[in-house]
C-alpha cells in the first residue's frame, strides 16, 4: 500500500516453504521531508501478526546518515543489533560506510566491517573497498569498476586480499 504522497508504507508478503506458510508484513514511516525513519517487521503466527525487528533510519540533510536495526523484547523494550555509518563526499555520495553489531555482554558497538568508496573524474564509483572483521581476522575485498566513453558500465573486478597491491587475487570478472 501506497499513501497519498506515493510513499511505500505498507508491505505483506505471503511465502509457502517446505508445505508451511508464512506471512511478513513491513510498515514504513516517513519524517515531514519524506525521509523514510522506521520500517517495522512483523510476522503472522498463531493467527495474530507479532513484531519481530524495526529499523530507525536517521537522517541529515535528507542524506541518510545511520541505519540501527532492534529486536523486540516484551513488553516495550527493545535490544540493539546492527547498526550502520554513512559519510559523504562534498558532492553527496557516499564517501565510506562503517558497520557495528552489538555485542550484549559488553553492552557496546563493535566494528564488523567498513567500506570505503572511490569516484573518477566523471564520478562515477571507481572502486569499493570492503573490510569485514570476523572474530579476530580481517578480510578484505576490493571491486574496480569499467566504463565506456559514454558512460556504461563495461566490466567489474572482484579481488580478494590483504590490502597491499601485490596480495590481491582476482575473484570474478562481470562483463555488461
């Protein structure tokens, strides 16, 4: 469902797995400046629809700035489980993206990953550089991108790596 602004703020949707039935039903909220600041996730069981997660959505300059996602916990609280930094460029894109999860013996922000993007001199995405921090270990992945002199997009390179020039290795290739 749309309201009269054509924003999204209602979604059900309906999935048979394994002869079960489910059904999910997201609502959407939007600030005065059309901003989308809270998607709520619901799922139908026992004939009643239950919140199962929300997403607060904070915005600056109408540039998204953080996106948190929180679990339920009954009765009216909530526990913290991922969240996501947004930075920008002067000429708003997206500059660097860091990502937390919550860690709930330490009661404290723990960084998981962070990619970092770089744009031509035509400014379009160049190369992303993601770093993804799981338990002790840091893996880094790095996408260059092509172009044609009108614009396109010709090819995408996957590397995988530590970072420095000499320790990357191709992945994948993506010809359009």
């Amino acid at each position: 469902r749309f309201n009269a602004q054509n924003q999204l703020i209602e979604t059900e949707t309906a999935i048979a797995f394994s002869g079960q039935s489910f059904c999910n039903r997201d609502l959407n909220y939007y600030d005065a400046n059309g901003n989308q600041t809270r998607i709520e996730n619901y799922i139908f069981l026992n004939g009643q629809y239950m919140q199962v997660g929300f997403t607060v959505q904070v915005f600056e300059n109408n540039l998204l700035r953080s996106s948190s996602r929180y679990a339920p916990v009954p009765p009216a609280d909530s526990v913290p489980l991922s969240r996501t930094l947004i930075t920008y460029t002067a000429d708003k894109r997206i500059s660097s993206t860091e990502g937390f999860s919550w860690d709930i013996v330490a009661k404290e922000w723990k960084k998981s990953s962070s990619t970092v993007y770089a744009y031509n001199a035509e400014q379009q995405i160049q190369s992303q550089m993601t770093t993804l921090s799981i338990a002790a270990e840091e893996q880094k992945n790095r996408a260059d991108f092509f172009y044609t002199p009108n614009g396109s997009i010709t090819r995408e390179e996957s590397y995988q790596g530590s970072g420095t020039p000499t320790e990357w290795s191709l992945d994948s290739k993506k010809f359009y």
